[in-house]
C-alpha cells in the first residue's frame, strides 16, 4: 500500500473557507437568537457561538502558520 505524500498546497484555502462557513453560521445563530423566546434555545446557540469564537482563534492562528509555510515553500 502506497504512502500519499502530504500535499499541503491548498491548505490556506480550505482553512479560509472553514473561517467563511463559521462566521456565517455565527452570524445565523445570532439571528435566531433575535427570533426566539425560549431560554434555553438561546443559551444553546450562544454556547455554539462562543465554541465558534474559540475554533475561530485557533483557525486564524493555524492560517497565519500555514501561509507562512507557504511562503518559505514548507521548508
């Protein structure tokens, strides 16, 4: 069985589509937090929110690393 050899070329990419996905997601939640009455639907999403924040931290962080990878051609 063949070994795939770590193609990290796009990587930038697909972790700036997953910052894109969660901030839309953060910004729907905030939404629905406008249009519900129910307690503890609302402490839900506020919960997921700040889950969101936090994987947001670590995805910019873990952007700026690979970009920089990128630019020394991941050496």
């Amino acid at each position: 069985m063949k070994h795939n050899p770590d193609d990290r070329r796009d990587n930038v990419d697909k972790i700036q589509n997953n910052i894109d996905h969660t901030i839309q997601n953060m910004e729907v939640a905030e939404e629905m937090l406008t249009l519900t009455d129910d307690p503890k639907k609302k402490k839900s999403l506020k919960d997921k929110n700040d889950r969101r924040r936090d994987a947001l931290d670590g995805m910019k962080n873990e952007i700026k690393d690979e970009a920089n990878d990128k630019q020394h051609k991941y050496k």
